[in-house]
C-alpha cells in the first residue's frame, strides 16, 4: 500500500480495480462522492474561468460530460459502487451526492449492494436561493445525499451545530445577573420509584406523585449548593442549564450548504459541508476517498483536517483545478503534497 495521498486521472473504474490490487479493500473509512446527476448536460470552462453549460465557444474547454441517462446511468454507478464497497472498512461510510430526479432509482441499487438495513439518511441538501421560474411544478432547491454505511459499529462523531442568536433567545430566554443565558428544566421524571434514592424527600420535599426525582437527593444538593437550582416563588425546584455550556445542537437532515458562487470548477461543493461529513465519518488515522474528485474539494478538506485522501478523476480540467487548489508543485519533487498517477 501506497503511504502518501493519492491523486489519480483515470477512469474511475480502473483506478478503483488498481487500488484493490495495491492492498486497500477494507481500508477506507469514507467515500464521499459527487457524480455526475444524469442530467444530460456538457459543462465547460472558458478562458477566464466562466462556467457555463452546453457552451460552444471556441475559447472554452470541456469539464465533462454528464450525458448518461436512466437504466445506462445506474448501470454505470452500480460497477463503481461494488468497488467501493470492497475498499470501505467494516467501520466505512458511503456518502452519494445526487440529483432528486435520479436518486431514488440510485437508492434502490444502494440498497442491494450495502443492504436496506444500512442505509442511514436520505439528507436533503437545500443548494441554491428558492427560484421564480414559470413552469409546472414547485421550485426546486434541493439535492439529496444518500448515507450508508458497511456495517454496525461505523465511525460516528455525532456532529453538532452552534445554535443561532434566534434560536438561544428562544430555548434560553432567562439571563442571569453575570449576563449569562440560561433555562430551567423539572428536576422529576415519570414514573414512581418507592423506597428508591430517588423518592426521598429533597430540602423537605417529595417528588409529585406518579414521578421520581432525576437523580438522588445527594446530587440534587450538590447542585443547589452550587448554584444550579433556581426556586420559583411557590418553592418549586428546577434545574439551570446555561446556554454556554451546551454542546450545540445535533446535525438533522436538511442541510443548508449553498454552492459556491464562484467556483474553480462545475459542480464544485460546499467546503463547509465536506468538513461535516468527514469530522461525523472519520477519525485523524482514517482514509478518506473521493474518485469523482472534481475540483478536489474533499481532498482539500480532508487535507485540513489531517486525514489522508485518495482522489480519482478523468478530467484534465478536474484534475488541473485539483492540483492547484492542494498546493501540487510539478518541478520540486521533494515539495509534492501527494503522488500524483496517471493511469493510460
């Protein structure tokens, strides 16, 4: 096996075959990959770095084709993903970025190869402003990211989010006399748990009747001495819980990751949501792939985060953009951030 990063320009599917000949089935943690949508579209680049769609302009240059369509498409998907399959971990995840109008059939072929059982989310990523235009049917501003992983124990660094200015006022309305931001939460359960530790009676009183106090009489005096149990006026006991000592709220399936306006190459994805997806899927020792690598937004961001990365494209464009966004100096070989193949 090959210890530096990789960068491949190949078709995918022999570089795909190569790697499991080279020693890496079962050693990838996470494949993120962004397809072609089966959309029927040609994407090119001009001179001056504007993309554009079916562009016939003499000073532009072809990023690829995305010209499969329905059965031909899924086909062209299910070989890849079979390797894919051979080269994640047994703690690996799959996570396939793609268009709404084709991804359900794409789940369909997911669901036979790592089995229905594995399958985690259909993560619906909101990737532009709501549009106006006037045709039958409603705006559309979503993709989808099918997740998947090999088997029952993945890697899974539960991501959270901070929690906007909105949100905070709304879940901690209470401000304490330091200026911190604060709620109150009942200190009883459901359920009665006589001649338990927690079915004493705390500074007097006991827990109302069907309930249990949450924790024994011992902690609950701990955090009343520490300043954490606030009293209403009626003598009610509640717990503080300080805004700024929450860990953030649990990543849902909706995402808001726009694309970028600019970008170096078609298609090219948001780097805040790579850095999600790699810091919920991987570890610092982990292998992190991408063989439709594109402008190598997953490579630079697993780059940042200390992962090692295999990428794999078979556009010159891709490939051109890939190397200068990771910093692939071409005359200085002791200064290459990584190998660079190219397979004929």
């Amino acid at each position: 096996m090959i210890e530096n990063n990789i960068l491949i320009k190949s078709d995918n599917l022999k570089a795909l075959q190569w790697l499991i000949d080279n020693g890496y089935e079962g050693c990838i943690d996470l494949v993120y990959i962004d397809p072609p949508f089966s959309t029927g579209g040609t994407f090119s680049i001009d001179n001056d770095g504007r993309i554009a769609t079916i562009s016939k302009s003499l000073n532009s240059v072809i990023a690829y084709d995305d010209t499969l369509k329905g059965k031909e498409f899924i086909e062209f998907l299910k070989v890849r993903v079979k390797l894919i399959y051979r080269l994640l971990s047994n703690k690996g995840s799959l996570y396939l970025h793609i268009d709404y109008k084709i991804g359900h059939y794409v789940k369909v072929m997911l669901d036979e190869i790592f089995g229905i059982k594995y399958f985690r989310n259909d993560i619906t990523r909101i990737k532009c402003n709501p549009k106006n235009f006037n045709k039958i049917g409603f705006g559309n501003i979503k993709d989808m990211i099918l997740f998947y992983t090999k088997g029952d124990k993945p890697i899974w660094n539960t991501p959270r989010l901070p929690y906007s200015e909105k949100e905070l006022a709304k879940g901690y309305p209470k401000i304490d006399k330091h200026g911190r931001r604060y709620t109150t939460v009942p200190i009883h359960a459901p359920g009665e748990t006589k001649n338990g530790e927690t079915s004493k009676p705390f500074k007097g009183i006991y827990p109302p009747a069907g309930r249990h106090w949450r924790c024994s009489v011992a902690e609950l005096e701990t955090l009343d001495q520490a300043g954490l149990i606030e009293w209403s006026s009626n003598g009610n006991p509640r717990k503080i819980n300080y805004a700024d000592e929450m860990i953030g709220k649990k990543a849902q399936d909706i995402w808001e990751f726009k694309d970028p306006m600019y970008p170096d190459f078609p298609t090219q994805k948001n780097e805040n949501m790579l850095k999600l997806i790699i810091e919920a899927s991987s570890n610092q020792d982990s292998i992190i792939m991408d063989c439709f690598c594109g402008s190598g937004t997953t490579l630079k961001v697993a780059k940042e985060l200390g992962r090692k990365w295999i990428g794999i494209d078979n556009s010159d464009v891709a490939i051109k953009v890939a190397k200068k966004r990771l910093n692939y100096n071409n005359i200085f070989n002791n200064d290459k951030p990584f190998d660079f193949i190219e397979m004929i």
